[in-house]
C-alpha cells in the first residue's frame, strides 16, 4: 500500500526511516494509580514494533495514550511528527480541542480485541462508514474502495454478510479493513487474537503479517511470540508500567538480559 511513499519518506528526510511514534518519559495516572512511569519507544516508519508483557503491565494504557483516547499526564508523544494533543505555533503549544484531536486521530488505525463492528452494517457498511462519514467521500468510491479492502483481507466474498453472519476471524479481519478505509499512517493493534477461538487466529495473523510486509508501521500488544519473530522489527517487554527491556525480538527471545524479562518468556514461550 504505501510502503513505497513511507520509505521514500524517511529517505527523504533522514538518510534513514522517519521518525512515526516517539513516545518520551510518558507517564499516565488513575487517580492514585500510576499505571505509566515513564515510557520511552521510537517507532520508524515500516517498522511494526511488538509489545508483550503481563496482564495489567499498562499495555493497553499506552496505545491508548498514542491514540490520545488518554490524556497524559506528563512527557510527550509525537506521531508522524505531531505533538499528539497540541497543535504548535512558533514557539506556543495549544492543546487541541476534542475535534482537532478527532482530526490527529484520523491518521491513526485501531484493531481492539474486541472486534466493536457495527452489528446492523453489512462488512462493506462497517468499512465504508468512516470514509463517509468522516471524510464525505462519495458512496461510490467509497463502496469501490471497500470491496478492495474486504479483497485484501479475504473477504471478497462476504461483503454483504453482517458481522453475526462471521466468525471471530472474520469479524476481525473487517475490523482491520475497517481501520484501513481511513488510510491511517500507523496501525495499533491491542491484543487482536486473544478473543478467537485457536484455529481461527492464523488467518488474522496472516493479515497482519502481509500488512506488515506492505510497510504499514505498526504497534501490536500481543502474547503471538510468533508473530513477533516473523515480522517485528522490536520487541518490547513492559511490566509494572515501564519498559523493561527491549530490542530485536530474536535477541530479546533468545538472550534476554532482565530476570522479569526470562520468567515471562518461560511462561509464554
Ligand atoms: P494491560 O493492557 O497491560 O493488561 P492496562 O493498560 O489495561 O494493562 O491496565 C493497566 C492498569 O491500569 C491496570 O491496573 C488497570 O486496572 C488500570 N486501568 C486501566 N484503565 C483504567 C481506567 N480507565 N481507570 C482506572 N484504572 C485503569
Ligand atoms: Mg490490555
């Protein structure tokens, strides 16, 4: 897709990728409960970035954040170089109003674990909604523009199906097409597999990976070790709100350095 304009993007830039999510020092609290302390991560354009980690380490809080479904409380995120929440002028930052946060979100795709189509929408409906809605795109291109999306995650044959009439998979696939209709430069997946059935979560692996392959930059919380061999780029661990040890998923698979780090791997792999 655009994996050509992305590389040339970063060339163009750097020499090397640019820079799609830079995350400094983020932290982000409930009430007395800090869940974020201090999280760091840079993400290059084409890169897809695999964040594993125990239940309630703050995975989903930070995809959240990056998404700016959560405000921060303090550090920044920046992607595809804007302030996420603020808009700057000269040397002034303004924080965005709900809009214009609705607008910096555009440029970012969700997949949850929970697949949240609209039930009474057909697949093509569901994929069609936001370009329409949202960007006013006119029916026909936006009809055109779904089929070829449902195409290209399989389900070229269950466009006029209703999300009842799928499975967990499929369900999911047309969830990811949907988050695609909207052209996003990042794609965030929290934990897209951990509500299939077993023999369904290949062929939703299989998207991502080819998606992957395609040069979408990506973040995906996931327990698929996998899929992160196969295709990241990094593997993050985080536990108890920070990031305890990163890098490249074989060295961090296969000679992790941290104690926290082993003992999840031993139950995970
Ligand atoms: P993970 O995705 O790694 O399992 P989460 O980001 O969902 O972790 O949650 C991290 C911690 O933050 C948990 O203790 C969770 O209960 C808490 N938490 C998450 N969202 C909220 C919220 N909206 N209000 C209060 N606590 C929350
Ligand atoms: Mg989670």
């Amino acid at each position: 897709m655009s994996a050509d304009a992305t590389v040339e993007a970063g060339a163009a830039t750097t020499g090397e990728r640019a820079e799609m999510v830079r995350a400094e020092n983020v932290h982000k609290s409930f009430g007395h409960l800090e869940v974020l302390k201090g999280i760091d991560l840079l993400v290059r354009a084409g890169e897809v970035s695999v964040v594993i980690g125990p239940s309630g380490s703050g995975k989903s809080t930070f995809l959240r954040c990056v998404n700016h479904l959560e405000k921060i409380n303090a550090g920044r995120i920046f992607v595809n170089g804007d302030l996420i929440g603020y808009r700057q002028r000269g040397d002034k930052l303004h924080e965005l109003r709900e809009k214009e946060v609705a607008e910096q979100r555009r440029a970012i795709g969700m997949v949850f674990q929970r697949f949240n189509l609209f039930p009474h929408m057909t697949a093509m409906g569901n994929v069609m909604e936001a370009p329409c809605r949202v960007k006013r795109e006119p029916k026909a291109r936006a009809r055109e523009r779904a089929v070829a999306l449902l195409e290209r995650v399989g389900l070229g044959d269950k466009v006029d199906s209703y999300p009842a009439q799928l499975s967990g998979g499929q369900q999911q696939r047309v969830a990811i097409a949907r988050a695609l209709a909207m052209q996003p430069k990042l794609m965030l997946f929290d934990e897209p597999t951990s509500a299939l059935d077993p023999e369904l979560v290949g062929e939703v692996l299989d998207v991502m990976k080819d998606l992957a392959r395609d040069g979408m930059t990506m973040i995906v919380v996931t327990h698929e070790i996998g899929f992160a061999r196969e295709v990241g780029d990094s593997l993050i661990f985080m536990d108890g709100g920070v990031v305890v040890e990163s890098g490249h998923p074989r060295e961090v698979l296969t000679a992790p350095k941290q104690e926290r780090t082993k003992a999840f791997l031993a139950k995970v792999l």
